[in-house]
C-alpha cells in the first residue's frame, strides 16, 4: 500500500502544529490528538476496504506472436467486492515485447467484469515469458493506494512476421495486392505445363499451334502454357554480426527472416519447393526441401529462435555447405547487408565461383542511416568530410553492385522496408520469365 496524496497533505498540515509545542503545551496536546485520530482514521480505512487479492485478473493472448506486429491482447478483471472499485491496470510483457495502450484506469462495479483491450508489440524473436500484471485502486476514505504485483505467468513465442501471411491471403482473396505493393505477373505460354487452347494471337510462336485443334476449327488455334510448377528455392539468410542493425527497433535480421517466410509462403503457393539456410561463420540453421502452404508452419518453427551471431559471415562456407544438400537447379536467394565493396566483392567471387546449375539472386540491404547521412547538406567542414566519405562508401558499392550484374547475378538493392514487396516482385518476374 502507498500513502495517497491527501494523506500526505493532511499529516503535514498537523504537524506544523507540533512545531510551535514549545510555546504552548495546548497546541501540542490539541495537534498530538489530531495525529492520533488521522492514524485511526488511516487504520480503519485499510481495515474496511477490500484487498487486492478480491480481485480477479485473467489474460487473453496467442501463444504465439508475431515480431515487429502490433499483437492484440486482453486483460479480464472481475471485482469479487461489494464495492465499484477504480482500478489501473498494467501488464508486464517481459525482454523481448512493449505494450500499447496501458497503464488504464477502468471502474469496475460489484461482482461485474470488464475486458481491457490492448497491443504487444515484440522487437525481437524468440521464447519468453509474460510474468505478471499490477493493480493499483484507491481505498475507501481515499487515504491510501492499494497495489499489488500479480503474478500472471504467461508462456510466448515470438516469431517472424505471420500475420503477413494471414494479410496477404486476405488482400490476394479480394485481388488488392496491388496495395501491398505486389505486381501480380503473368505471362502465360512460358513454361511446359498445359493450361488451355485459344485462338492464335499475331506474335504467337509457330511451335504454340495445336495443328490438331486448327483443323477441327478450321482457324488457328494455339496452346497457352502456365509458368512451371514443382522447382526449387532456396533461401539463404545471412546471420553475421552486420545483420544486428535495426531500423526503426527491428533488426536487419527479423526483417530479413519477415521476408523470407512470405516468400516462401507465395513460392509454397505456386507449387515449388522451398528450403531456407541459417548462416553466419559456421551453419545456423538448415531447413530441408518443403512443399504445399502447409510446408510454411515447418520453416517457422524451425526459425523462430534464430539470433544473430557476433562473427563475420563466411559466404564461401555457406555457398560449399549449400552444394552438399541442394545438387538440382534452385533459385538462391541470398539475403544480407554489407558496409563496403569490399564485402561486397568477397559475395560477388563466393557466387561466381560457382558451377553449379544455381541461378543467384543477391538482396542488399542498404544501410539507411549511411544514405542519409550521404544525402544531407553539410553545415561544417566536419560535416562535410562526414557527407563525402559516407558517398565514397555508396559509390564503391554500387560500381560492385554493377559488376555483380554483369557478371551474371541478379541483384536487388532495397530499403529495410522495402524489402517483402520487391523480393515477391523478383521472384514473380524470374518464375514469368522462365528463367529458373
């Protein structure tokens, strides 16, 4: 319990008088009497107001939560007093989570609930534990403040992104992708799997003729063909110590695995074949070939947990381990964040090196703070040297970024938040165009 405000107030307030007990024995027994019957008054309001532990509190939330999203919760509390009582609320979410919408005060009549609605946001991934709740209403007379720490032991899981699964099926459902970013392309007469016959279009390919089904219409007739089904991709998440940067309180690593789990869950969709590796100096984590929608509760949990490391990534490990578990032709997906060309050039020779049917597609994070920092009008000489040296670092890295492409392998350079739409955008082109 704590002193309330006008506790405090009233007991300064008589004990001025006991101040002046040196110049009057009559002020100092009337003063002694008024502190005797604030100390009763103070006792006899503990004693006739209800205790926390009349109190009822129950929490609502998933077991599992989704990292960087605003998770919804509940706090039910039921007063078991024959008293409205008001009472603050809030809730401790533990290491990894923060929490919306509280403290709050709500009333609460006698023998009645109410239900406190609110948001866990988790920055980082993994198990953690939700302790406890604190309560804190005022007594009767108003002299005292009741509180009390409940605990309220909660197992979570924290995990990638899902709930952008969950948007995405919803918006393709409604056919909005488009306002997610995701650019839908189709381009039919691509691969080798039948879909339909219709009537030539000019530009057809002569080999597109069903020679058969022209002659029964006696006009042209082609075959369309719908984008192969059934290949491999793989995804490769680089967890080094580079991938510890954040942006806006999530790391470059949760981005990376957020992004990850929808692309696997579109690639799953579109009937490939999807495997993820863990990497840093040594290998993390390796999820082996899975296939149908289902396959995306696999790839969860085995990543939910992945931290990343304090060594530098070794790319040609990686790349070596990889040759290993995937010998048929895949899609490898490389997703990191390098601070120089020089980094840059070690990925750039790790793929290049490479003979195997593989076709690479490398995903650069870029390193917001240096970009604005590169755009910013210098105001002193040190500000200045700061702006050129951070334009020095870009532009080594995009004159690599260019060979890379020369070279061969597709690279995508994007912003952390950026990152889910372009890389679906990437590989809806590379299944369109038939390049896997």
């Amino acid at each position: 319990m704590i002193p309330a405000r006008r506790l405090v107030i009233i007991a300064a307030i008589l004990a001025f008088p006991l101040l002046l007990s040196g110049f009057s024995q009559a002020v100092a027994d009337i003063a002694l009497l008024l502190n005797l019957v604030l100390i009763s008054v103070a006792a006899v309001d503990l004693l006739i107001s209800p205790s926390p532990s009349e109190l009822e509190v129950h929490r609502q939330i998933s077991e599992v939560l989704s990292v960087g999203a605003a998770n919804p919760a509940t706090l039910v509390v039921r007063n078991r007093t024959i008293h409205t009582l008001k009472v603050s609320l809030h809730d401790d979410p533990g290491p990894l989570c923060t929490v919306d919408r509280l403290p709050v005060t709500i009333s609460i009549a006698p023998d009645k609930e109410v239900e406190v609605s609110y948001v866990v946001t988790p920055h980082r991934r993994g198990a953690s534990e939700m302790p406890e709740v604190h309560l804190r209403f005022p007594t009767r007379l108003g002299l005292w403040t009741r509180q009390q720490v409940r605990p309220l032991p909660t197992k979570i899981r924290v995990y990638p992104d899902i709930r952008a699964v969950y948007r995405y099926e919803l918006m393709a459902r409604q056919n909005r992708l488009y306002e997610i970013g995701v650019r839908m392309v189709r381009m039919p007469g691509q691969g080798r799997e039948f879909e339909r016959l219709r009537e030539y279009r000019y530009g057809d390919e002569i080999r597109q003729i069903d020679w058969k089904a022209t002659a029964r219409q006696r006009q042209l007739i082609s075959r369309e063909f719908n984008v192969e089904r059934n290949q491999n991709i793989v995804i490769m998440i680089d967890c080094g110590r580079f991938m510890r940067n954040e942006t806006d309180g999530i790391s470059y690593l949760d981005r990376a695995l957020n992004s990850a789990i929808m692309l696997s869950y579109i690639a799953l969709g579109q009937g490939d074949n999807v495997s993820l590796l863990a990497f840093s100096n040594r290998i993390e984590r390796f999820v082996r070939p899975v296939r149908g929608k289902p396959g995306i509760q696999q790839i969860l949990r085995s990543t939910y947990d992945i931290e990343a490391s304090t060594k530098v990534s070794d790319y040609s490990m990686a790349l070596e381990y990889l040759t290993t578990v995937q010998r048929k032709r895949a899609l490898v997906v490389l997703i990191t964040f390098v601070t120089d060309e020089l980094q840059l050039r070690v990925i750039g020779n790790s793929l290049k090196l490479r003979s195997l049917p593989y076709l690479p597609l490398c995903v650069l994070l870029q390193d917001v703070g240096l970009r604005k920092l590169a755009e910013r009008v210098p105001e002193t000489d040190l500000d200045a040297f700061h702006t050129a040296a951070a334009a020095q670092i870009l532009t080594g890295q995009s004159t690599e970024a260019a060979s890379l492409r020369e070279a061969g392998i597709m690279l995508i350079d994007t912003p952390p938040d950026l990152l889910t739409e372009r890389l679906i955008n990437e590989y809806l082109s590379v299944k369109a165009r038939n390049l896997m």
